[in-house]
C-alpha cells in the first residue's frame, strides 16, 4: 500500500532533486534589498545530536513590510501580490489567488474541488469557512464494492464516480461577501485573463500535463482539454515555455464572474457538470449542486506554551490532531534534545502514532457523526494515551487503537498563506485529492472533477489512496463530507499574530505543519529554514516511519533501530509548504517550499 501512497501524481513528492545542499554556515544576520523585495540571510541556529545537512536547499526566505503571498506557482503569487498593491486585503487576495491557481495549477488548484480556509483579522478574531466537498445526494455507503463486498478500488479515485459536490466557488463567495474590500469582479479578473490569454507552462506543469496524458485520452475521449495537440487523440507533449490557453474556462470564470454562486450551483456551470456526470456515469445531480453550502465553523483555538494554535475543526482531522500532537509534545524538552535527535522523533512518533489511530476511530463530518472533540483534546485523556509509552520500545501500532472516551458511541491539494498591510491573515489549502482529481474535465467548462470521494472510508479497514483507515465516523452517506487531513494554521505568540503555515500532501499534512511549527518554536528557525528543514512522518498504520533523505542523523537512525523503529528512507519528498511569519521587527517572511515552484511574493 505505502507503494501505492508514494507512487505517481498522487502524492506531490515528485522525484529527488539534485538541489539539496549544505545550508550556510553561521553567517550574520543581514537584509539586503533586491527589485522591492528584500532576501533574508540567515543564521542558522546551533543544535546538538543532528548532522548539518538538515534542510532539503538553502533557499531564502522573502521579507517584506506591507504584506507577503506564499503559493504553489509564481504567477498565483504574483496575483495575490497585485491585488493587496491594489488595496485588497487578505480575504481579496486569497480569491484572487484561489481562481487564479484554477487556471496555473489544474494539478490542484480547482474549480471542482473543495478546501477550508482559516482567516484570522487584524483585531485577533477567528473565522473558520468549510468548502469541503460533500457525497452526491445519491451516494451509498457501499457504492465501491463488488457484489462480494470487496472494494473496486479504482472507482473512488479513476473517472465521473470519484467526485464530490464541488465547494470552491461557493466557498470563495462566501468569504468574498463576509470580509472583501474589493469588487467581485476586480478579485475575478486576473484569473479570466490567464485562462483567456494563457500562460506559460514552467517545466514541472509540462511534466505534470504530460504524465496524465493517457488518463485524459481514455477518461475524456472526445475532449482536447489541457492536451498540446487540439486534434483528438493526438498526444503531442508539453514544453517549458509553451503557452496554455484555456478558452471554455475563461468563459466559465467569466459566468463566476458575472453571476456568482448562481452561475455554478444552479446556471449554465451547473448544467454543464451535470451533464458531464450524465454522460460519464456520475451521481452528482443539479440537486446536489443547488444544496451546497460552504459552512462557517468554531475554529479549534488551543494554547501551547505562550503561543495559540488557530486551525481547522472538523471536517478536517487535520486541527484536532495538530492539537493532540502539540500537547503530546509539550511536556518534553525538545529544544534541549535538539532537531531531529532520537528522543525527540520517538516522542514526535509516538504521539503520531496514537493521534492517527484516534483519527480513525472518531473522526468523520460533524453534521453527521458526534465528535468528542473537548475530550479527545483535553490534557486527561491524552495522559491516559500516554500510559504506555516508554523511550525503550517502540509501541506496537497493533495495540494502540482509537482512546476510550466515556459516553462516547462509536459509531493533491494545494496550500497558501497570505496576510495584508493590517495584519489580516488568511491560512487556506485547497484540493481536487489526488493530482488532477478525477480527471475528468468538464465538458464545455473546461475544469478538472476533484476524486475526493476517495477520502472517505469505502469500507472499514481498508486503506485509502493515503493508506488512512477509517471506519464508521467516515462511512460514506448522502450528502455527507468526507474527512480531510488539511490542516490550515495560524500561529499566535503572545496574543499577536505570529506564523500562517500549511501544506498539501495527503495523510502528511498534519505532521507536516507540527514539525514546521516545532521547528520555528522549539528548535529557533526562520520561516524558510522550518520549511526547507527535512521532514519525516508517522501515520499508525502502516507501522513504519518515513523520512526524506538525510532527515535523520545516523545516530538517530541507530538508536530508533534499537528501539523497534521501522525506518523508511523516501526517494522523494514530504509536502510544499507555504508560510509566512512575522518577524520582532513587525515585517513578514514569506516561506515557499524548495521541493517545488513555489513562490513567496512581499512587498
Ligand atoms: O483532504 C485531504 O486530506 C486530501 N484530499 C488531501 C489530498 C492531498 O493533500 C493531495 N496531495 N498530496
């Protein structure tokens, strides 16, 4: 299964790279300015019981004082940028940016797909939105399994099955509506006109295009969407530098634009994508896109140490787990061990380890199933989770199963961070799922399906494309959403906003943004320096931790072995982050992930 999960477009870890360096040693602090952007040298901070290779580049980070766009391509983080320069603010940006990676980044960025989003405003308030997608109102529990009960695994991941009630557009309208200074059309534009007059393709979205090739062909054989050559079938293949225009998706944003939510849940989009399911065997109705609605939720607002922890409720997993990890964590003297040093890995594994095991046994849509979300949070009974840790043995996955609650009934994405001149801020990951989602494209509109269907749980104790296991909580229903590890975070220090971090990658996001927050607060990085910082990853089942390339010292590799640690090197990498932190001064570093286009912008 763990093939599964790290092989093809489905986990963002695309092949190492030849770029991974030694950082700097020690240098002094310094600004320097370059073209109204300043590049931040930094220091590299002195910590014991690791080797010194410990970043995947050394790549700097972005300063600027007005506002700072950290996202998965340049040319979205160039929108984001204009449009604060414009006197946008956060919330306008992060439309703008969001349409705008629908049209640069179809590997993520969508239409067809859903997200959440956490924005934190000047004055420190909190506001939650969740866009995820939900099950066709015509879903079943069983709808992937074979009449002998056995999953047809493809289904839920492969063509017009395989896709949720899309949330983006109505997500963006309501964000857009609650807190945007700008027009709707003004956020809109950029994107019309990337679609309208192309752009050009960077080597990674030539190879991305390319690899799907034969998908598109068999899943939309009477389509030329996002192939080089408009006659169909023909399979001539993308370069760096060559231009990608996309007619019917200019047409679609501009419907968005002029029309909104109307145009998408019940206009001439909705009848489109109707169509297309119609046509490809799919159950999503104009029913069920007329009923959907992005949702305002209680954001999760938990403390570690002097800093509060701002992020995503259910239906993500992903901020009941980031809380039980830092509170996991907390106790321990990870700054004193040092980054990656042996006891800290075994106390950050180990708190995975339990954390993904009580993912699966509580965790599912909160419209749907009750989640004791105070319980699973509180200090008590992550003390009774605890219980049978010791720093002599690895705890065997196959005892560690989802806590006791009483009273309890048992029952490839994309991140950016942005935040303005005022100090608003906005943490938001997006996803069609895998890469590409469903790849279908929808006829006439010109955008990919999300195959979100695949995170939920098909049938109890099988893996999904993540290896996730999930059970009741996130059994499939009508119109139910399916459970997310997205894990979109705001950090607070001292009462003041601090860090907007997340990532894409699956079941790794989660450990991901912990090990990046940790990195900033327990072990003194910069911003860039916690997201170039290598990265490792433990998720229950499968029982066996992975790690990037040089992660882990060989000390560390030596005394986890001792322990009944099962160790997996990846030939590839661990989440693209997208982050900003304030720095002392009030300016903003702006961090993007070296592993791939990802682009910070400031000014
Ligand atoms: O919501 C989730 O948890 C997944 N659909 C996220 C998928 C993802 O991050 C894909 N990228 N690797």
């Amino acid at each position: 299964m763990l093939k599964r999960i790290l092989s093809g477009s489905l986990l963002l870890a695309v092949g190492l790279y030849a770029c991974k360096t030694k950082p700097p040693v020690s240098t002094t602090p310094a600004v320097r300015e370059s073209q109204g952007v300043y590049q931040y040298v930094e220091e590299i901070p002195t910590r014991t019981g690791t080797q010194a290779s410990a970043f995947f580049s050394d790549k700097k980070g972005v300063v600027g004082r007005n506002g700072m766009v950290a996202t998965a391509h340049p040319i979205s983080s160039e929108v984001g940028l204009s449009i604060l320069q414009a006197g946008g603010n956060a919330v306008d940006a992060a439309v703008a940016v969001h349409f705008a990676l629908a049209v640069v980044y179809p590997f993520a960025g969508n239409l067809g797909g859903g997200g959440f989003m956490v924005y934190r405003d000047q004055a420190g308030k909190a506001y939650t939105l969740d866009y995820r997608e939900k099950a066709s109102g015509r879903a079943t529990q069983n709808m992937y399994l074979d009449s002998a009960g056995n999953v047809r695994p493809s289904l839920s991941i492969l063509g017009h099955l395989a896709s949720g009630v899309p949330g983006t557009v109505d997500g963006m309208v309501e964000a857009h509506k609650r807190f945007g200074k700008l027009t709707w059309a003004q956020v809109l534009q950029p994107a019309v006109d990337l679609a309208a007059n192309g752009f050009l393709l960077t080597d990674r979205d030539a190879t991305g295009l390319n690899r799907i090739k034969g998908d598109l062909l068999k899943i939309n054989p009477d389509k030329t969407y996002f192939l080089r050559s408009t006659t169909p079938g023909d399979t001539v293949t993308w370069h760096k530098g060559d231009r990608l225009v996309q007619t019917d998706l200019a047409k679609t944003l501009q419907r968005i634009q002029t029309r909104g939510r109307a145009d998408f849940y019940e206009g001439e989009t909705a009848r489109l994508l109707a169509e297309e399911m119609r046509r490809g065997g799919g159950l999503i109705t104009e029913d069920d896109l007329k009923n959907y609605h992005a949702t305002w939720r209680d954001p999760i607002q938990a403390t570690y140490k002097n800093y509060k922890i701002i992020t995503m409720p259910p239906t993500s997993s992903g901020g009941v787990a980031l809380v039980q990890l830092m509170r996991f964590t907390e106790p321990y003297p990870l700054r004193k061990w040092g980054w990656n040093a042996d006891s800290t890995v075994q106390v950050m594994i180990e708190a995975e380890r339990r954390v993904y095991a009580d993912r699966s046994k509580f965790l599912g849509d909160p419209d749907f199933v009750k989640i004791p979300m105070a319980e699973l949070m509180s200090p008590d009974y992550l003390r009774t989770r605890w219980t049978d840790f010791s720093f002599a043995r690895a705890t065997d996955s196959k005892a560690v199963r989802g806590g006791t609650i009483p009273g309890y009934e048992s029952l490839e994405t994309t991140h950016f961070s942005i935040v303005d001149k005022e100090g608003n801020a906005v943490s938001i990951t997006t996803t069609l799922n895998g890469g590409y989602g469903s790849r279908v494209v929808v006829g006439g509109a010109g955008f990919f399906m999300n195959n979100e269907m695949d995170d939920f749980s098909v049938k109890p104790g099988v893996p999904n494309m993540f290896g996730l296991i999930g059970n009741q909580a996130n059994a499939i229903a009508p119109n139910k959403r399916m459970l997310s590890s997205m894990t979109p975070t705001i950090v607070e220090k001292d009462g003041k906003l601090f860090m907007v971090v997340g990532t894409p990658g699956g079941s790794t996001i989660i450990t991901s943004v912990y090990q990046t927050i940790l990195n900033v607060i327990e072990h003194g990085m910069s911003m860039q320096q916690a997201v170039n910082a290598l990265k490792f990853h433990h998720q229950w089942l499968p029982d066996k931790t992975i790690f990037e390339n040089g992660a882990f010292s060989d000390n560390t590799v030596l005394k986890l072995q001792e322990r009944g640690y099962i160790l997996e090197k990846l030939t590839n990498t661990l989440g693209r982050m997208d982050c900003v932190m304030v720095r002392p001064d009030g300016s903003y570093e702006g961090a993007s992930d070296p592993r791939a286009d990802n682009t910070a912008r400031g000014w």
